[in-house]
C-alpha cells in the first residue's frame, strides 16, 4: 500500500539536486525579487546584484533550522542579506554609505535618504519604500517587524534630514 497521503512523503529529488526543505524554497521565492530590487540599488549591474541575492540565498540556507528556531527568522535572513550585500558594495569599490541610487530617488520625485551597513536602518526602509517602491506591510513582511513600526519609522526618516545622498 502507497503512502499518498503522508504529509512526511516528499516528491523525489532529480540526479544531482540537492535536498532544499521546502520551507526554505518558499521564503526564497517569496523575498527574492524584493531582496533583488534591494540589491540592485548597491549594486547597479544586474550579475553583481544577482550574485549578491544568491549568496545570501546560500548564508540563509547553511543557516536555515537554526533560524527557523529563532524569534524572528525574517529579519535575522534580512540582515545576512544586509550583511552580504554590503560586502560587495566594498568590495565593488563604491562607497557602502553612499549608492548610486539618487538618480533613482528623483526619477520616482521622492528624495529620501538611504542606507547600508554602518548608516541607521531605519534609512533601508527609505531605500525600499521610496526607491524600491514597496508599500509599508511590504517592507514589513520583508524585514520581519510589524507595519506600524514601519510606518512610524518611515515618518522619522522622512522627518530626519537627508543623510547625504
């Protein structure tokens, strides 16, 4: 007798693939486009930037049960994502406080200040609502807070004189 209806059966894996919970591909495709919009404002060429996401992907994924058993694993994935994409921001040789990003900014008519590692996060919420484009509950669901806080942290950033770029 088959076993069709067990929730621990699993689909079998293809030659060479490697097992990946499926917990873990669903966050991946849930927060990649949102952390590769991210990305993308530090890091203007698409490969870097994609390459940036997919070694996140790959941080996230060695540490995946251990941050599954954490108070928040959305926001302890947002900062390896964080992390990561500010050490090619380094090692890119642009500035890691300062992204080529105004232009954007004054395309979409919102000139709000940024951020990286080493500037307040607060200034990311700017980064993702004003040039990424994402709506409070967004940026919530993708940095692991709740929307009010959000809201009321983009009100100080917006209150808060422009950090410089």
């Amino acid at each position: 007798m088959t076993q069709r209806h067990d929730s621990t059966a699993e689909p079998p894996q293809g030659p060479g693939e490697p097992a990946v919970p499926l917990e873990f591909a669903a966050f991946c495709e849930l927060h990649r486009p949102r952390y590769l919009s991210y990305a993308r404002v530090w890091l203007p060429d698409p490969d870097r930037a994609a390459g940036a996401v997919q070694q996140a992907f790959a941080e996230i994924a060695v540490q995946w049960r251990e941050l599954l058993g954490s108070s928040n694993p959305t926001a302890h994935a947002w900062q390896i994502l964080r992390d990561t994409v500010g050490d090619h921001t380094r090692r890119s040789g642009r500035p890691a406080d300062r992204p080529d990003a105004e232009e954007r900014v004054q395309e979409r008519a919102a000139d709000r200040p940024a951020d990286r590692p080493g500037r307040p996060a607060d200034d990311d919420l700017a980064i993702l609502h004003y040039v990424v484009g994402l709506a409070a509950p967004e940026i919530a669901d993708v940095i692991g807070t709740d929307t009010a806080s959000v809201a009321g942290r983009l009100r100080r950033t917006m209150l808060r004189e422009a950090s410089g770029w």
